[in-house]
C-alpha cells in the first residue's frame, strides 16, 4: 500500500481531507460538519507537522499519544485564555472523527481523561480545587522542592492576585510590588487580553505576600518568564509543568486558581460564598454588583464570563 493508506499524496492534510471526502460522498455527514471537521483537521496537520519532533509527514505514523499530545498542547493555550475549551474539544474530537474514517482500528482520545482539558460548560458546576488551601500549598512545595521558585511564585500570582498564566509570566513583579506598596493597586499591562490596561487593587496581606515572593524569585530579570524563552516554548515547557503539577494536587490548573480567588473575592465583596460553593445566591442585587467587579479585576468586559469562576446566576 502507498503512503497514506493508499491515498498517495504526501501532504497529510489532503490525505486526510480525501477520507473526509468520502464520508461527505457516503452521506455520512452533512456539507457543514465537512467545512468544520476540514478546517480542524487543517490545524491538527499544521501543528504534527511543525510542532512534533522531527515532523510527521504521514498518516501511518499518527498514534494515540501524538494526539494526547496535541491535546495537552490545546490545554496549555486553554489555561492562557488563548482558546475557549468548548473549541479545544472540537479540535480533538475532530482530529478522532477523521482518524475513524481511515483504514485502521482507532482508539478515541478522551479530551478531559487523556488530555486534561477543561470540561465544556460556560458555567462552574465544581468548586475550584485550590479553594484547599493545603492541597494548594502542597503543590507549590513540591515546585519549590523541585527546584522551580518560579513555578511557587507564579501560581502565588496566579491564586492570590487573579492574574492569567500570561500576566503573571510577563509581569515585572519588582515594579508591581513598588507600585502596590505606594498605591495601592497594581497596573496589569502585558499579556492581557485584547491588550486592555487593568488595575488590581491590593486588599489582603495575602497578595502582598505573593508579590515579595514572586519579586524574589524574579531576581535581576525582567519578568519571571525565563530571559531565553519565547511565550511558545515557555508555555508548553516550563509552564505546562507548573500546571500540572497544580493539577495533580488541586485537579485544577492555573486558570482555576483564578476561579479560586474570584470566589474568595466574591465571599469578600457580598459577605456570602459564591454560588458554586453555597449552591445558589443570597442576594441578588449584591450578586451583580461583585460580578461587575469581579469581571474588571479578572480582565473580562462582560459579566457572564464570570460564571465560569463563581457559577451562574439561576
């Protein structure tokens, strides 16, 4: 048999493409799952390609382990905000549709089992895993024990201030520490969504804490992302470790520990626990008022994107 499962040609993505095709001419999915399922494949291809070692150049040599991979690399860009997880799932399940369609005996990736991306929902059902404060800490000494200060001052950053994985890599912890001690208030610049300003008010000795420690372990370089790194090989190297290891003692990865502080900053601001935690909202009125405030301390212009933290309003 020739390359590609007898299609023959030596691009992938076409290749690929040409098994789709025969599902569409089978009428086993319509016009706009090919358009959807094509355009994902396109990515999946681009990244086996250019992103594994040496490159895969061919279908026979897709396994299942090249494609948790390419999961987890989804899952680093999920917890950067770069991507919404809902569209990670549909790379991944699509990348295993169009691998069921070639003549060989696949075995489907599990999106959250085998690749550790979020589930779907809009809206949190599960309370953050670092809301534990013990499991929260035990990760940071296996960090710190390890040899990786600035993993333990990242999430410090991350659970304490409500900064995205991004934010605090690239934030100037030296500088963010002398503008809290004079104002009050820390001024988030890069990394940010939409390349939108924000300020952080300091309100807990807590944050505090966490911008000594993160000033610390930043030393004498600009950021606490590694001088020699690209945000690239930082976020799927050094970066994914520290998630994961978060995730290994919380269940939850740097995004939750944003979920972790918005919930405390929610009991800070009604007097109530959040509605994941306390399974529904005590007063209204008040309910808004800390999701208004919670959605510009977090970086979101919209208030619904705060029940992924704290859970819906219903």
């Amino acid at each position: 048999m020739s390359r590609n499962y007898g299609i023959g040609h030596r691009d992938i993505y076409i290749a690929g493409k040409a098994f789709l095709k025969q599902s569409f001419k089978n009428k086993d999915i319509g016009a706009t799952s090919f358009g959807d399922l094509a355009q994902r494949w396109s990515r999946f291809s681009r990244y086996i390609k250019y992103h594994t070692e040496n490159g895969i150049g061919r279908l026979e040599r897709i396994t299942r382990e090249s494609v948790i991979e390419y999961g987890k690399y989804l899952a680093d860009k999920v917890d950067a905000e770069e991507i919404s997880a809902g569209y990670a799932h549909n790379l991944v399940s699509a990348v295993n549709s169009i691998m069921k369609t070639m003549p060989t005996d696949w075995k489907s990736v599990g999106p959250v089992r085998d690749c550790h991306l979020p589930k779907r929902s809009n809206v949190r059902t599960k309370i953050p895993g670092s809301m534990d404060r013990l499991a929260y800490e035990n990760a940071r000494t296996v960090l710190r024990q390890s040899g990786d200060p600035t993993g333990e001052a990242l999430t410090g950053l991350a659970r304490e201030l409500g900064l995205r994985s991004k934010e605090a890599s690239l934030l100037d912890v030296r500088k963010a520490l002398a503008e809290a001690e004079r104002t009050g208030a820390v001024t988030v610049t890069l990394g940010t969504k939409g390349g939108r300003l924000r300020e952080m008010p300091m309100t807990t000795a807590k944050q505090m804490e966490a911008l000594r420690d993160a000033s610390a372990a930043q030393g004498n370089r600009r950021s606490l992302m590694p001088t020699e790194a690209t945000w690239k090989t930082w976020r799927e190297g050094g970066l994914r470790n520290i998630r994961e290891t978060m995730q290994q003692h919380t269940g939850g990865g740097l995004h939750d520990l944003r979920a972790a502080y918005a919930c405390e900053r929610y009991k800070a601001l009604t007097g109530h626990d959040a509605p994941v935690i306390a399974g529904g909202i005590v007063d209204r009125t008040a309910d808004l008022a800390a999701r208004q405030q919670i959605a510009r301390e977090l970086g979101h212009g919209r208030i619904d994107v705060v029940s992924s933290y704290i859970g819906g309003r219903s």
